[in-house]
C-alpha cells in the first residue's frame, strides 16, 4: 500500500510538475517532502531480503535525495529567515533521515548508520525548540494543526536510530531520549481529539509514522534493557502494546481518510470528463 502511494506522488511530480513545483513553494509542502525519501527508506528496508542489490540501491538513492532537499530548503528558507514558516515539519526535514540509520542494520551499514544518526540530531535539535516555540507564539491554521502530532517522532526516532545502530548503547542517553520522547508523545495524544474534529487535510499524514515510532522505540528500548537483565519490564509491555494498538488505529483512520479523499478526486475527475460540451 505504502508503495503504492508513492508511485502515485512520483506519477504527480512527472506528469503534473507545474501544480506540484507551486505546492512545493510553501514552506510546509517543501519541508514534509522529506516523507517521500523516508518511504523510500521503509520499502529497501521490507524488500532487503528478496532483493539485497535493488533495495540497497534505494537506500542510497534515499540518502542523496535526503541531501539534497535539506540543502534545497535551507538555501531557501534560512537565508530569508521568518518565524512564521517554522512548522513541527522541520524536524522532519532535518532529522528524517535517522530512520536511514535504523534501516542500516538491514544491510549491515550500522557504522554508517551511527553517523547519520548524530548529524540528524543535531540538525533537528534546534528546530525542535524554535517550532514549538512558534506554534506557542503564532496562530496556527486549521490545514496545518495537524502537523502538532510530529513532535512526539523526532526523539523516539533517535532513540530507535541509536538503538538500532549502537553496539553498546548507553543506557543514560537511551533513557534520556526515551523520556523526551515518550512525554511528546503524551502531549500529542491530548491534542489528539481537537485534531480528529477537523475536516480532511494533507496535513493529516502527520497521523501516521508520529504514532508508529514511539511503540517501535519503546520496544527496542524494552528488548535492550531485557537483554541488559533487567527486570521487571512487564508493565512497559503493557505500554508497548497499547502504542502499537494506537499506531495501528491511528495508520488505519489516515489511510481510509486519504483513500475517501483520492476517490472523490476520482469521481469528480470522471464527471469532468463524461460531461458534455457546453455545459
């Protein structure tokens, strides 16, 4: 399904380039553009087993993209720089790439892993702080409140990243990663339900991988602690299982929104074309 929706975004930016090229010209388009090579990264991940040399290709071409739009953006935006075009977006834009980190172990680049990790955070790092400073400090469009959900995945996606690719993690930072994360996350579940009364936006793929990544890192932390032999994690697999439980709902909820949405451009397209001349 995942690759599905991305050949139907690639179809777009060949065959519609102009609408693509303007929606590319908002700040909160260009920056959440960085979702495209990240699903790029989950797709080599699932068809590394089958195909080792084609997946391994797309891990690349996945990084060099990443590359190039962070250099594309920050040419754009830092130069002219303007609170207002801050969003949760950034981290994705600046730290997305870590998921290339976790990714790495499926083709046994773990030390290059470790380096992307730590150059993601740091770019992200400050984005973080000065994003939600402007959704504190500037009033925040409907079309775009959505993206409030994005702060609860740059920290669990680092902890994932540093677990996946650490060979001896330490467990301070690890826990240090953990509790920043997982507190986001509480936040954004209380802003959850403001969020879920809002009508259909773009915006609302932001209620997809934010949800996923803290039950992913939760676990992986989870799985070294008990490797560590500590003891007495059954109440955090409790918590896993219910952030897997609020991923699955939530990946659910987003998919039939945007396939609702897709249809009813479908229809509309049909009638456009079936209608007669003159009218």
């Amino acid at each position: 399904m995942a690759a599905i929706l991305w050949l139907l975004l690639v179809l777009k930016l060949i065959f519609c380039w102009p609408q693509a090229q303007q929606e590319l010209k908002n700040p909160l388009n260009f920056s959440v553009f960085e979702a495209f090579f990240m699903t790029l990264l989950q797709i080599s991940a699932a068809i590394a087993p089958y195909f080792y040399q084609s997946a391994f290709t797309l891990w690349l071409v996945a990084n060099i993209g990443h590359a190039i739009i962070v250099l594309l953006f920050s040419w754009y935006y830092l130069r002219n720089f303007q609170l207002q075009n801050v969003f949760a977006t950034w981290n994705v834009l600046y730290g997305g790439n870590m998921l290339s980190a976790v990714v790495s172990v499926s083709f046994q680049m773990q030390h290059v892993g470790q380096w992307i990790l730590w150059i993601g955070f740091f770019l992200f790092l400050p984005w973080y702080f000065v994003a939600a400073y402007r959704y504190y400090k500037l009033p925040v469009t409907d079309a775009a409140l959505p993206t409030v959900c994005i702060f609860s995945a740059p920290f669990n996606l680092a902890l994932a990243a540093y677990l996946s690719c650490t060979a001896q993690p330490s467990f301070t930072i690890a826990l240090l990663f953990a509790a920043i994360g997982q507190s986001a996350y509480i936040f954004v579940l209380c802003c959850l339900p403001r969020i879920l009364r809002l009508p259909f936006y773009s915006s609302y793929g932001a209620l997809t991988f934010p949800f996923v990544i803290p039950a992913v890192a939760l676990e992986k932390l989870l799985h070294t602690l008990n490797t560590a032999g500590t003891q007495q994690l059954a109440f955090w697999n409790i918590i896993v299982r219910i952030e897997e439980s609020i991923s699955i709902i939530m990946v659910t909820y987003a998919l039939l929104r945007y396939l609702y949405f897709l249809w009813g451009i479908a229809q509309s397209t049909r009638k456009e074309t079936v209608r007669p001349p003159g009218l």
